[in-house]
C-alpha cells in the first residue's frame, strides 16, 4: 500500500491511498481493509499481471447510525414517544465536511449539505424517502446528530456517499 498521487492538496495526499492485491486474494469494492489503520476499498482494476490494483480512502471517524422509532408491548400498544434509537454504532467512515471549493468540484451537492460520508453499504442507513421511516435517518459525527438527505450508491459500487444536513429536530 502507498499514498495515492491525487492532486496537490493537502487533502488528497492525507486520504487517498492505492494497494495492489493478489489476484486470488477476496478483496472487493466496499470492503474494508484494516492494518492498523481503516481503508475503505473504492474502486479496484486489474493489472495485466491479473493483480486487484485498488483506490482506497482512509477513514476518520467512527460514526453511529440512528432511527426514528416507537417502541411497542407485548400486545403492540406504544410505549412512551418515539425517539431516536441505535441502528449501528462503531461505523469506520470517510467525513468530508462540505467547503465551497467542494460545491465547485461537485455541482450535484445539495444547498443544505454540510458533511459527506463515505461507507460500507453494509450499513443499516436507509434512503430518506423509504417508506418503512417516518423521518430521516440521522448520522452522528462527534457526538453531533446529522440528518440523512440524499444516499448514492452508484458513485463508489460497494459504498454509501451519504449527504447530511444539520438535524433540527
């Protein structure tokens, strides 16, 4: 493994990173490639050697995942209010806070987006129009709730970038 050679900012040299598989090896996009540090495997390409020649990000924060839910008895009557509970916690993710110079890189950015978060699409998040939430999936970065607005799935196969907005509720 060795740092990725993506541009000159201060960024892209901290974050992107390239490994070389074997080719037997079980290494596929979205996985998750632990050394010591946390990799998430974004794109992968075959060499002409046959090796997995792989893109990776290093992630930086562990992040938890939360639903908006009621809790109900045993004979299905409510149980106090719904509230947010714990779908996942302990989520190794790449977080990118939202900079003007991002809106430029990216136009399909959401005006209300704060944050970008890159992970396995392994995770319990779902899409905010799904019919099974009645609100938004939250996401919390640094003890800090963040509400889910737009999840892409088709950008990195195997990975979630997830847009977030601050969660006013």
């Amino acid at each position: 493994m060795s740092r990725g050679a993506s541009g000159s900012s201060q960024f892209g040299r901290e974050s992107d990173y390239i490994g070389r598989f074997a080719p037997e090896s079980s290494v596929l996009p979205g996985a998750l490639i632990d050394t010591g540090e946390t990799f998430l495997v974004c794109s992968i390409r075959p060499t002409p050697d046959r090796d997995k020649y792989c893109g990776m990000v290093k992630t930086n924060m562990l992040v938890k995942v939360q639903r908006y839910k009621q809790a109900y008895d045993g004979n299905d009557n409510p149980i106090g209010d719904p509230e947010f509970l714990e779908i996942e916690t302990d989520v190794h993710a790449f977080v990118r806070y939202v900079t003007g110079q991002l809106r430029q890189e990216d136009p399909g950015l959401l005006p209300t987006s704060t944050h970008l978060v890159r992970m396995q699409n392994t995770v319990g998040v779902l899409r905010p129009n799904d019919p099974a939430l009645s609100k938004p999936d939250r996401i919390v970065l640094n003890g800090r709730p963040y509400q889910v607005d737009a999840i892409d799935d088709i950008q990195f196969p195997g990975l979630y970038q997830i847009q977030l907005s601050e969660d006013m509720r």
